[in-house]
C-alpha cells in the first residue's frame, strides 16, 4: 500500500511540473516590454527649461537611412511632448533655440546566421583506424536571417554645445525592446514607461 501511495505522489508530481508555467512563453504583450534607460551623470537637468522634438522618426535598417511619419510615429513623438511637457519643461520650436533637443529613431537590425551541420565522425576510427587515416567529411551549412527592431529615444544638449568637436552630447536615451513596440495600443505604455524610470528628468 506504501508502495501505491509514493507511485501515485511521483506521478502527481510529475504532472504538476510539466502543467507548470513557462515564465517566457506565458508572458503578455505588455509585459514582454523592455525598458533601457542611461543619463550623463554630470549633466545637471535642472538647467534646462525648453524642448523640441523632431518632426519625423528616422529609420534606420542596417546601413540604410531614412524618414516617416505613419499614424504609429505620431503618436509616440505627441506622447513624448505630452511628459516633456509634464516633467516641466516647455515646448518650443526648433527656431527657438530650444535647451534640449529629442530625436527619436526607429532601429532594424539584421543578422544572417550559420548554422553548420557536419556529418558524423563516429565511423572515422573504424575505417581509419588500421591505416593511420582520420575520417574526412564535408561540412554542410544552413543559413537563415532575423531581423530585431527597437525605439531608441534621445536627448541632445543644445545648451552647451561641444564647440571643439562641434558636436551636442547626449544627455539621455532610452531603448524601447519587445513585442508589441510597433503597435499603436502601447504607445502609452511604452513612453509613459521609460520617463518613469528616469525621475532625474524632472525639473518641477
């Protein structure tokens, strides 16, 4: 009667852990989400009152560059304003001289990878093992490419230029990872997400 009962707890068991969760797999759009934030600790943001933003996200996939501004770039670069805007800073044209620029650009990334796929080498003594010879195979290779897209959102000092390298350094910039980052329901989410997590933004 032991005996059944330890068997019958040992399948129970076995049953639990494979009907348990898989943490990845599980997880919701939302909360796939990947926020990565950096500041220059030096820069002190309390100096800076106004902002601009850029007009139209820019694209870049692998070497290639360019413009757009679908209903999905609308949306991001407003909500953008929107905490700007509610973290004290003012919006201002470009012709203004604003304090603090925001570029915001849409990153691809593309990877060809190989995967190589030898024969086996177990028959290698076998053959050559009375003559001295090794076993030699061809190598076969398979390809197959992924791509991986991210936002990154940054910001540009144009209060203090770097006049030497003639260049305004980045003072913040945050990566958006995840599914869902190219959908408009997230928007929200996304962008609320990363100044949440960046309070030394503030100057209210």
């Amino acid at each position: 009667m032991l005996k059944k009962a330890s068997l019958f707890l040992l399948i129970a068991g076995l049953g639990l852990i494979s009907c348990s969760k898989d943490p990845i797999s599980d997880l919701s759009t939302e909360e796939s989400l990947v926020y990565v934030t950096n500041h220059d600790q030096a820069a002190n943001f309390t100096q800076y009152k106004t902002f601009s933003i850029v007009d139209s996200v820019l694209v870049v996939e692998n070497n290639r560059q360019q413009t757009a501004l679908t209903d999905l770039d609308r949306d991001v670069l407003n909500r953008i304003i929107t905490k700007m805007q509610g973290l004290g800073y003012k919006y201002v044209s470009p012709k203004s001289n604003p304090d603090v620029g925001i570029n915001v650009t849409w990153v691809t990334n593309t990877y060809l990878n190989v995967v190589s796929q030898p024969l086996s080498s177990y028959y290698g003594g076998y053959w050559g093992g009375g003559y001295g010879y090794g076993y030699g195979y061809p190598s076969y290779y398979s390809y197959y490419e992924t791509a991986e897209s991210y936002w990154l959102v940054s910001m540009l000092d144009f209060k203090n230029p770097n006049t030497a390298n003639k260049t305004f350094n980045v003072i913040w910039d945050a990566q958006i990872r995840g599914a869902g980052i190219g959908e408009r329901q997230y928007v929200d989410t996304m962008v609320d997400s990363i100044f949440g997590q960046s309070g030394y933004l503030k100057i209210n």
